[in-house]
C-alpha cells in the first residue's frame, strides 16, 4: 500500500514575531553586516517549523558562510558595478543629455547576472537543507541554466509573452532535474501544456494594456479625434487590465506551482499539493492589511517617543507636541530658537525612515511569509513513503562562495 | 505507520518510543530509548527488518543540541533534537517531556559545539575584500571619473548638472515641495550684473556660468556640472559687502573652469552603487539622501581647492575686488562656528581655514584698490532682498 505522509506545521506567530524584531534591529545597528546571521535564523525557523511526516525539515546554513561569500561577490561585482555604471552613466550623458538609457542597458545586463545568482543560491539552499538527517542537492549549472534562461525569455519575448507557461515549465523542470534528495535525483513530470489554461487570462490582460498602449501612441501620431471616445475610454480599460493583469498572474503562480508539485517525483516517492489560490489570495490581502495597520501603529510610535526625546532636548520645540518628529524631519521645526540644527533634522528623518522600512520588513514576514508558506506546507502531502528507506545520504556540497552573489542582488527570494 | 515491522509475539524493549534517523538512509525508525546512568549512556533498541532485535548505546558525553532545534515545540509540548559527535548527521527526535528533560539534566556538553575552522582565511577575506573595494572606490573610478570628466560634452554636462540641481533641490526640501529658487525681479537683475562682471573678468566663455540663488539657510555655494552655481540664501545673510559673495563665486567659478563637479558627480554614480553593493538594500534610500548631501558639500581634494583658490586670486583684481575680500567673512565664520561645524556651515569648516585665510591676504598685499565700488550700495541691497 503507498504510505501517504502528511506534513506538520509549527505555526505559532509570537516566535517568529520577536525573532525577527531583534535580528531587525541588530541587522540595522551593524549597518546592515548582521544580515547574513539574520537571514540564517530565519531559514532555520522557517524550516524546522514544516514536519513531512513529523520529522522537521532541518536547515544548517551557517551566517559566517554568507558572509564570507558575499566578500567574494562583492569584489566581482563592485568592480562591474562601479566601472560599469560609471561608464553607462558618462556615455548615456554624453549621447543623449539622459541618464534612462543607462538605466536600460544596466538592467539587460543584469538580466542574465540574476539568473545566474539565482541558481548559485539555490543550489546552496538546497545543499544546507536536511530532511530525516538527509541532505538536499542541486548539481553545479549555473551558466548553463543562465544560458537556457536566456533562451526561454528570449522565445518568450518574440511571442509577446504567449510562450510564457512553456518558460516556467521548463526552467522549473532544468532545476528539478538536477535536484536529489540524498541519492535520489528528483524528476520534473508533466507538460508546459498542462499550465495554457490558467495562463490564458494573464496573457489576454497583457495582450490589452500592449494594446492600449499601442493606441494611444497611434493616436497622438494621428491625431484623429474621430477617434476621442473611444480614447477616453482607455485610462479606464487599461487600469481594469492592469488590475486584471495582476490578479491572474497570482492565481496562475499558485496554480502553477501546484501543477508542477504534482509532478514530481523523487524515484516512488511523490508529491501531491492541494494549496489553494482562495486560500493565498486572502492570506496576501488580509496579511497586509495587517502589515501596514501594525507598521503604522509602530512608527507612530516610535516618532511619539523621540517627539517626547526631542521637546526634552529641544524645548523650542513644545508648541509641536507629538509631531515634533515630523515637524524636525521636514524641516520646519529646524533652526529657530531652542531648535535643533539641519544635522539633527537629518539624523531623525533617516532614523524614522529606516524604523519604518524595519517594522515593515518584520511584519510582513510574521503576517505575510510565514502564514503563505504555512498554507503551502500544510496543504504538501507524500506519496509512496515506504520507498524512502532505500534513500542513502550524499555527500556535502560545499556551495562555496554560499548566496554571495544573489544576497547582492537582493534575490533572497521569499527570505 | 512507519518504521521495522514489529513481530506482535516479540518482546517489547523498556524505554520511550522516539523517532530516530541514522544519517545514513532516508529510512526513520522507531527505537526505545533510556537513560542509564550507571553506563553514562543513552541506550537506544529496535527491531531491524530482519526481525533482529539491536540495542546500542551513545555515550552521554556525546550528545548535542543540534545547533537552532533547540527551541523546537510539538504542539504545547517541546520537541527536542539531539544529534552525536560521532555521527553528526544521525538525529534523535525526543518528544516526551520526562525523557527529554533527564537527557538535558544528564548530559554533560549537549552546547559544546565544534571549534570554529579557518579563522586565518576569514581574516584574510575580509582584509582583501575591503582592500579590494577601498581601491576601486578611491583609486580606480577616480581615475576613470577624470579621464570621462574632461571627455563629456558640454551638454551632456549641462543635462548631468541639471539632473543633480532637482535632486539637491529635493534633498535639501525636507518636504514634498522642492527648495524653491529666489526669483525677485531686481535681485535677479542684481544677481545677473554680479554674473556678468565676474564671467568678463574670468577666463571662461560668457555663458559658461549660471548663477542661482536657492531659499535655504545654509551658509553655502557650489558649482553643479555644466557651470551652474548656487548660492543659498545663509551666504548672501552672512555677507557683509557684495564682494565677499563674488569671492565665493570666483572661487566655485574656479571648480567650473577645472570641470571639479562633473568628475565628482560622476565619480559618485560609481561610489554609490558600490556603497549600497555593501550595506545592502536595506540602506536603498538613505544612500540617495546622503549621495545628495555629500555632493554639496562636495570636498574636493586639498589640490583641487588650492587651485580654485589660485584661480579666484587670479581673476578677482580684474573684477576690481581684493582677492583678500574672502578673508573677513571666513573669520567671522570662523569665530562664530569653529574651524569645523559640519553641514550647518560648509564654508567654514574647509580644513586649513586658517592657511587659505593667510594665503588670500598674501595674494592681497600686490593688489591696488581702484576706489571703484564692485556693485552699487543699490544693487547689493536688491540682491540681499532677491529671496523676499
């Protein structure tokens, strides 16, 4: 009989809240070296909070490891960086008097620099993961994977998107592929067909803001105000297919990611995934709700406490109250008597801007992230678990220079 | 269910049934586990798929936290996660309470942890990594920022200086409004005539300078890429005569003849994406707001400002103003601020006040004053009224 195992969540949110506020902190008082070491005790929660079958997923990453391979990256990449843009920037100005041109070309250039680092830090992910004391693997393809990206994206494009489904596909199956649970290599089944339905919605939205847009730049060419009516009503049906536009594509990265869940395979063992778009789509929408409620009510308070912090020290500053943080952040409680100077009315506005980029970052995780993933995890079942006994151990893969280069791009994907 | 089939007729071992992984094979088993004090061990038995029953014991000594599980819960109970030194990938699942707390009372170095490797090596990433990067940023986009400063076309210049003009404006705003530009009719006529006079006595093209005077309270002027100066307000207050502000003026008028802001500003696109390559996003912003702030207060190298201070010395006398005119208005400064007070008062806090102070008396004592007023008492006094 095949054993279906189910999986386990831990999901409390009051742990996961306090970890992240002070690694938050800690992260923000180093100037943001802490990062790494924030990130690795997040992973770890995260993952020792989903049980497959009671054991949990285990994540030995190590902080030091991160942030020696960012070292490594970050020399690579702030000679390119650096020379790059600076060389961009000189020839967008000189030819163009603009500096969106170098823009453009610096983001084409990183377009395959991000697939690249992508796979590099998913490939350490993996090799950090353990489930049952076995460890996760992805081989070494990272150019490979970058050049085949550049492939499918370029297909993509030359069909206005129409080839989209067929990209994830197959960029999900090049991965899967080169995945093993310990000696099992994992197998991507299933076909780039299986995901035209749910696409079909998404493209159509595109197809009309291409539209839109196409008209109302053959209109001002024209100018043909036979025409006008029809343009009037275009702000309008581009914004309904913007919004359309958005809302399908979540759907479809839901019902995607469980089409692909569903096959695939790792030897007799497979997956079965019941997450539900419904049930994503309220926790996204009610979690930031949550977010920005719970990051408004922080950082008003923490502006009233150093309002109070700033009157003490300040007293010209009385007659604005609680909004003394305000009024020294944007300059008009600056320089009168008994007021601060223009180094304090800095010094404040960058603390509240960086307190409230924190609150948010922590709350979304806690209101956000976690309940997402907890849904994925909850609805992950095991097929055919009486084949995992003949799963061995792989040796480490030793990842060497980690995420570096993705953690430079910010590409830490959901943490 | 999982685990080795279990004959119903078999003796059942003594001990808590717990989830054990050997490391070895994706396969769990169940085993019974105890705590024997008299051995210093934990022995743990289960029935292989032979029908075999095995018992073996980990030392107590030997047993580890696995490093982060240690927190772990089971619904309202823990869950602990114990590993051997000998054999780190195997791992011991505890859930019941009294078993789990005997295990953490007896075990002597459950928190010991490996000793750190290759300190030597990170040492030495971390020395070569800031090497690296403090030679890109001071010694490789310098260099670069120069040779691209002299090469950019003038209206590549004007469109860079114009870009970094909306930004300090911005920065400088505190608000959604920008820095508003003072545009009273006279003063602007007053502000044109200082221009004019001070281009015809410069060796600059006549339009290779535009003088703006911005509604801020900083005592300050700086020169933009492509030869647009601003002055802000705080200067024109602090100024006693017109010709301490065309002294300031000649001086920036200097930085635009040895093109200084455009190698700045450019040296900056580069300095800043390898600064927020280093901090990380989380800075993303900040850095915008900073690389704003360090652009007016632009410090130029010591030879670059000697030299702007030579080629105000030089052009000042053909303007009929003592190139000495800089002078009273530093010491002011000087006495008000101290010789180094930050943001609030760029001017004053150049390094080696003292020496440019002594520098623009020494270039004064050749010069002859020609009796002959720089700027009319009338249009000073429009131009000290052009933010009104």
């Amino acid at each position: 009989m095949a054993q279906l195992l189910k999986t386990d969540v831990e999901g409390r949110l009051v742990p996961l809240l306090s970890l992240s506020i002070w690694t938050a902190v800690l992260s923000v008082v180093t100037l943001g070296f802490y990062r790494f070491w924030m990130k690795t005790l997040l992973r770890r929660h995260f993952w020792s909070a989903i049980r497959p079958d009671r054991t949990p997923l285990e994540y030995v990453g190590k902080g030091i490891e991160k942030f020696t391979g960012f070292l490594i990256a970050l020399v690579i990449l702030a000679l390119l960086i650096g020379v790059v843009a600076l060389i961009l920037v000189y020839a967008s100005f000189a030819l163009f008097q603009e500096e969106y041109e170098a823009y453009l070309i610096a983001a084409v250039l990183a377009i395959p620099l991000i697939y690249f680092a992508s796979y590099r830090a998913k490939r350490y992910v993996y090799a950090r993961t353990r489930w049952r004391g076995i460890r996760f693997g992805l081989e070494p393809a990272a150019g490979r994977y970058t050049a085949y990206a550049m492939g499918q994206l370029f297909l993509t494009l030359i069909t206005m998107g129409g080839l989209w489904p067929r990209m994830t596909f197959k960029l999900e199956k090049f991965r899967t592929d080169r995945t093993f649970f310990g000696t099992q290599r994992l197998n991507q089944g299933g076909r780039w067909t299986g995901l035209i339905k749910p696409f079909l919605p998404v493209l159509i939205s595109f197809w009309v803001i291409l539209f839109v847009i196409g008209g109302a730049v053959w209109l001002s060419v024209e100018g043909d105000f036979v025409l006008s009516a029809w343009a009037g009503l275009m702000p309008l049906l581009s914004i309904v297919a913007i919004f359309g536009g958005l809302f399908f594509y979540t759907r479809y990265r839901v019902v995607a990611l469980r089409y692909m869940t569903n096959h695939k395979t790792a030897g007799g063992v497979g997956l079965i995934s019941n997450a539900s778009f419904p049930r994503i789509f309220w926790l996204n929408f009610a979690g930031y709700i949550l977010t920005n409620l719970f990051t408004t009510l922080a950082s008003l308070a923490v502006a009233g406490v150093a309002s109070g912090v700033l009157i003490l020290a300040f007293p010209g500053l009385r007659d604005f109250g609680l909004f003394a943080t305000g009024a020294v952040s944007d300059g008009s409680g600056l320089g009168g008597e008994g007021m601060p100077s223009a180094e304090v009315g800095v010094f404040f506005a960058i603390f509240i801007y960086m307190s409230t980029l924190l609150f948010f970052s922590v709350f979304r995780q806690t209101f956000v992230l976690f309940p997402v993933w907890r849904h994925y995890a909850e609805t992950l079942t095991l097929t055919g678990g009486e084949h995992l006994r003949k799963i061995a151990q792989r040796a480490r893969d030793e990842a060497g220079e980690a995420e570096g280069m993705a953690e430079a791009f910010d590409l830490g994907a959901a943490i | 269910m999982t685990g080795a089939v279990r004959s119903p007729w078999g003796p059942i071992p003594e001990g808590v049934l717990c989830d054990f992984v050997d490391g070895e094979s994706a396969h769990r088993h169940e085993v019974y586990v105890q705590v024997r004090p008299n051995e210093a061990g934990l022995s743990l038995s289960y029935t292989d798929d032979t029908g075999q029953a095995q018992t073996w014991t980990w030392p107590l000594s030997h047993l580890r936290h696995v490093e982060g599980q240690t927190k772990l819960r089971w619904g309202p109970a823990r869950l602990g996660v114990f590993t051997n030194v000998l054999t780190p990938t195997a791992r011991l699942y505890v859930r019941d309470t009294v078993l789990l707390h005997d295990i953490e009372a007896r075990a002597p170095s459950l928190r010991h942890r490996a000793p750190v490797t290759g300190r030597g090596r990170l040492a030495g990433l971390i020395a070569g990594a800031t090497g690296s990067v403090a030679l890109i940023v001071f010694f490789l986009i310098p260099l670069i920022a120069d040779q691209l400063a002299t090469l950019l076309p003038i209206e590549g210049e004007r469109a860079l200086g114009e870009k970094t003009y909306q930004q300090v404006r911005e920065a400088f705003s505190g608000g959604f409004v920008p820095l508003g530009e003072c545009a009273d009719e006279q003063g602007l006529v007053a502000l044109k005539q200082m221009e004019t006079k001070l281009l015809a006595a410069s060796t600059l093209a006549s339009d290779a300078v535009q003088l703006t005077v911005l509604d801020f309270d900083m005592i300050n002027a700086f020169a933009l890429p492509g030869g647009r100066i601003v002055v802000m307000r705080g200067l024109i207050d602090a100024a006693e005569t017109p010709d301490e502000v065309a002294a300031v003026i000649a001086h920036e008028m200097g930085h635009v003849d040895h093109r200084d802001p455009t190698r700045h500003a450019l040296r900056s696109v580069g300095t800043f994406g390898v600064l927020s390559l280093v901090f990380g996003d989380f800075a993303g912003g900040t850095m915008v707001l900073m690389g704003a702030n360090q652009l007016v207060n632009a410090q130029y190298s010591q030879a670059a400002e000697s030299a702007a201070d030579s080629y105000a010395h030089d052009m000042l006398p053909r303007a009929g103003i003592s190139p000495g005119a800089l002078a009273p208005l530093f010491e002011r400064l000087k006495a008000d601020y101290g010789d180094s007070e930050g943001l609030a008062s760029h001017l004053a806090s150049h390094p080696q006040l003292g020496d440019r102070v002594t520098r623009a008396q020494s270039a004064a004592e050749s010069y002859v004053d020609d009796g002959m007023p720089f700027m009319s008492n009338m249009a000073w006094q429009r131009l000290r009224q052009i933010c009104d």
